[in-house]
C-alpha cells in the first residue's frame, strides 16, 4: 500500500475499481482536485482505492498517480473478489474521522461530498445516504428499461427495512469512522448494501438520506440497455430479496398467507350458506333436518372443503415457518449486538495499551 495524505486525516474518500483503466486517471484527477479546492486548511483527506484484481493496467495507473503526489492510498487484491470484499478492504484501510464511499465512475459527481459529509459532521446522522430516488433527487443519463427494474427493486427492498427509504442499493454514502469500526460486516458481493443498513440500525446508528444526482457520463455504458446487463441487475435484486427475507422473514410469505387466508374464509362462507340454504329451505332448496343438512352440505361442498382444509393446512405451515425465522432472528440481532459490544469492549481496551 502507497499513501501520501496529510496527518491528521479528517476525511477518507474510497473507491473500488476493477479493471477501470480507460476511467481511473480521469476521475481520480477530477476528485483529488476537487478535494485539493474544497477542503478547509488542516483538515487532511486520503482517496482509497482497492484494485479488486484488475487485469487491465488500472494497477499501474494507480501506481503511477500515487507516485506522481495524488493524495492516493491503494490497496490490491490478487484477484477479484467482488464488491463486499473489495469495499471492507477499503474501509479498513482508510483512516479519516469521516469515510464517504463513490463509485469509480463517478457517476455520483465528488460535488456530493458536503451533502453527504455535513449531517455527520453536524452530529445529526451516523450514516449518510446518497438518494437519487429522492423526492429531490435526480437521474440522467441512465437506461430508462434498466432505471425502471432499479426503481421497483429498491421499493421491493424498503419493505424488508425497519425504516422506509428511497434508495438501498447505492452505496454512495457517508460514515463516521465509529460505525465502520463497530460494524462487523461479512458479505462478500452487492448484499453489503443491505447488510450495512440493517446492522447500523440494529446498533442504533442514526440514517439519514441526502438527495443527490445519478449521471451516467460514459457514452458506452450509457447505451447499455443488453437484456445481460438486465438479467445481472434483476439477479442482483433477487440476492438482496434474499437477504432481505432473512432479516424481515414475515415479508415473503405475507402475499401467499394473503391468499390462502382469502381460499380459507371465501370456502367457509361458501359451505356455510349451503348449509344454511339447506336447513332452511332458501333458494328452492327443500327443508332438511340438522343432520341431513349437514350431511348434504359436506356431500356437495368435498371440493370446497379439500381447497380450504387444504389451504388452511399451508397457511399454519407458512405462520409456523414465520415464527420459526422470526425467533431466528432475533437470536441472530442479540447475538450481533452482543458480540459487537465485545468487538468495541476490546478494541477500546487494545487501545489503552498502547
């Protein structure tokens, strides 16, 4: 690892690249002068990078801008790993008081530092999120078939959260160094856009999002709309539903418990009006005795009868199933917060020793 970056560093700026060399010097150049303008005097910043094995010379560029005085700090990985990896790499590595993640291709633009930077240096959110989604928000440039199947996904996604937001699957945000050094996050590929969101509010930590621009600057990717590029994004999606069933389990199985509730009451009704009708002769239908009547119902409602026994039979499967993830859970989130305390009693106390 290369670093140049003045002391004390007051903010980390991280990014991930793979196999990025027709874009890294460009952005990189546009971001460090961009911090060089902006920054107050004394306050000291660091741009990560993690090569996530790229084969395309992006390492030798950042070794390059690294050597040239860009205030760049690289981390590699030998190959490539994905995006869960490639970001706890970058988190653990950078070491500002505040930590704001963009993406490579800046399709975020570094003007959305401040926005996201301010709230947590104000004292009024732990983590910041970039939101193009937002009422305020804005997207040009992207796709519209690929911006359609992006917006449903991230509605999708907000059910299984504790908290209603417009965007969860971007992961240009911000951070105070505290939550990245209380989380312990373990998801490898694009669930840590979830993981860090559901693990931050189990811990308390304070979420704000902050209205932002989504730009798609390259010509290429902006012509993208391949049903490839598509299938990897509904993918994508379907991982992070997954996830999202594992944190709020009642989420999936609330449409199909729905319906089988509806078979369960409509057949019910169904055979008791039969057995209504019969007993007191409406409807043309001749006066029968209590047991003839309820004799006669069952004969002619067996279809009725099997489709409700059997949905209320799935129904009490799927409750069952509920609460069994439900009690799963929550051993799961006392368990994390237990541990992360442990994680912080440590460290705090690893800290004192030296």
């Amino acid at each position: 690892m290369t670093a140049s970056a003045i002391e004390p560093c007051h903010l980390s700026v991280v990014m991930l690249m793979y196999n990025e060399a027709k874009i890294a010097e460009r952005n990189l150049r546009e971001l460090a002068s961009y911090l060089a303008t902006t920054m107050n005097a004394g306050q000291g910043y660091e741009i990560v990078v993690v090569d996530d094995g790229s084969r395309d010379g992006t390492a030798e560029i950042l070794a390059r801008l690294a050597a040239e005085g860009l205030p760049l700090r690289v981390a590699s990985h030998p190959v490539n790993l994905g995006r869960g990896f490639g970001v706890r790499t970058g988190f653990a590595a950078s070491r500002g008081a505040y930590v704001i993640y963009l993406d490579s291709d800046l399709s975020y633009s570094p003007d959305h530092i401040p926005a996201l930077l301010a709230p947590l240096a104000n004292g009024t959110a732990d983590i910041t999120l970039a939101s193009a989604y937002h009422p305020d928000g804005s997207i040009e440039n992207v796709p519209g078939l690929r911006l359609a199947v992006s917006r449903l996904g991230n509605r999708i996604l907000t059910w299984g959260l504790r908290r209603r937001f417009h965007t969860v699957t971007c992961l240009v945000r911000g951070f105070r160094r505290e939550v990245l050094e209380t989380l312990v996050l373990t998801s490898g590929d694009k669930d840590i856009h979830l993981e860090i969101l559901t693990k931050g509010m189990l811990l308390g930590f304070r979420v704000e999002e902050v209205p932002a621009r989504l730009r798609w600057r390259d010509r290429d990717r902006a012509s993208g709309t391949g049903i490839g590029a598509i299938f990897r994004m509904t993918e994508t999606i379907s991982s992070h539903l997954l996830y999202s069933y594992m944190m709020q389990p009642g989420l999936i199985a609330r449409a199909p418990l729905y319906v089988l509730g509806a078979l369960v009451i409509a057949g019910s009704l169904l055979f008791l009006y039969n057995f209504v009708a019969r007993l007191a002769g409406l409807g043309g239908v001749p006066d029968e005795s209590l047991y003839a009547a309820i004799r006669g119902s069952i004969v002619d409602g067996q279809v009725t009868l099997s489709i409700v026994a059997i949905s209320a039979l799935f129904a009490i499967q799927l409750v069952s199933l509920v609460y069994l993830a439900k009690v799963n859970r929550k051993h799961y989130e006392e368990l994390y917060y237990l541990l992360s305390v442990v994680n912080a009693r440590v460290k705090a106390l690893e800290g004192k020793k030296d």
